[in-house]
C-alpha cells in the first residue's frame, strides 16, 4: 500500500513540473570564406612587393603592415574562433595560427615593440633570425599540408604552394638573394590566387548562385 502511495505521488510531482526550455541552436554561417579571402589579399600584397611588381625589389613594404594586423590578422584569427563553432577543428586550427602569423609580422615593422631596434648591434643576426622564423612556419604549413589530404585539391594546392612560398622566403633571407625572394613572391602570389579561388567556392552555394566552382574533392 505504502509503495502505491509513493508511486502515486511522485507521478504528481513529475505531472506538476513544468516542461523543459527549448534551447535554439545559434546557426553559424561559414567562415571558411572570411578565412581564406582575409589570407589571400594580405598575401597578395605583400607578395607583389617581394617579388618586385613595378618597383625595386627589396622596397618598402610597410603599407602591408594595416593589413596583417586588422584583415590577415584579427579578422582571420576570428574566422578561427568561429570555425570553432562550426565543430571545423582543422579550419579553426589553419586560420588561427595564420592569422597569429600575420599579427606577429605586423608587429615586426612597430618601433615600439623594439623587435629590430634589438638587432641594431648585430645586423646579420636579424637576417638568421627571420630564417628560423620562416622555416618554422614552413614546417607548420607542412603539417596543415599533410592534415589536408583528404580535403580536397584546391585545398592541398593552397597549402603546397604555401609551403614553397615560406622554404623560398627562408632562402632569401638566409642568402640575402633578391632573386630568390623575386621566386618567394611570384610563388606567394599563386598561393593568394588559389585561396581566392577556394574562398570564391566557399561562396557560390547552391542556395547563392546559379553556378559552382569545383574544389576537386576526393
């Protein structure tokens, strides 16, 4: 009798409990295309400078430096934060640590952080220093090369011509070689197409546009 009446009242209290909260999910567009175009123009214009396209090679490329920090920089580190949402862990990976990179090289060309004003004793170092800075980020894009096997051809090319770009940027500044950074830029620049191109893709949805460009996915 006693567990009828227990029974009894807990189907009251379960009655008497108001139903649970309708949580909505945010929905996130995709941030791939913010991404890729914020990588692109910052590697556009820093790679026609470097490989001499209607100036001297070797000049100043300091107008790049608004562009690493705000688009190249914040604005692909928050594509990052975003791809994160998404669940895309390799895109939150890739465009964090290149939008880290371009911060880092805006934060070269500032005075005030006494990067090269370090170096002013030792001027040869700065050049080995810059080396070891651009082989590291070539491993690293060596890594995210490996990690895209399996994305697709737009996004493997990306990554390979990347991987040249720093190995040959590292060259140049390592042998003080103009011609070799003339090659680093005109390889740079490739790289900006192709990201351009996967941003492009990003964007012509089937819900968008008429039309699609192919990735070539596996």
């Amino acid at each position: 009798m006693s567990s009828e009446l227990a029974q009894d009242s807990e189907s009251k209290v379960q009655m008497s409990l108001p139903p649970p909260p309708i949580i909505q999910s945010y929905i996130v567009g995709n941030p791939g295309p913010l991404g890729l175009s914020a990588f692109a123009l910052t590697t556009f214009v820093l790679s026609l400078h470097n490989a001499g396209a209607g100036m001297p090679v070797g000049s100043p490329s300091n107008i790049v430096v608004g562009l690493a920090f705000f688009y190249g920089g914040l604005v692909q580190l928050l594509a990052g934060m975003w791809e994160f949402r998404t669940g895309n862990t390799f895109g939150a990976t890739a465009f964090s640590s290149y939008g880290g990179f371009w911060l880092s090289y805006a934060l070269i060309f500032i005075p005030g952080a006494g990067i090269t004003s370090a170096y002013t004793e030792t001027p040869g170092i700065l050049s080995r220093s810059l080396t070891i800075y651009l082989i590291a980020w070539a491993i690293m894009t060596a890594i995210f090369l490996i990690a895209s096997h399996r994305s697709s051809v737009g996004m493997v090319a990306l990554f390979f011509f990347l991987f040249l770009t720093f190995v040959l940027l590292a060259a140049a500044e390592y042998n003080a070689s103009s011609k070799t950074q003339v090659a680093a830029g005109a390889f740079g620049v490739i790289t900006a197409l192709i990201a351009w191109y996967n941003a492009l893709s990003g964007l012509l949805t089937k819900e968008s546009s008429y039309f699609q460009l192919p990735v070539g996915a596996f």
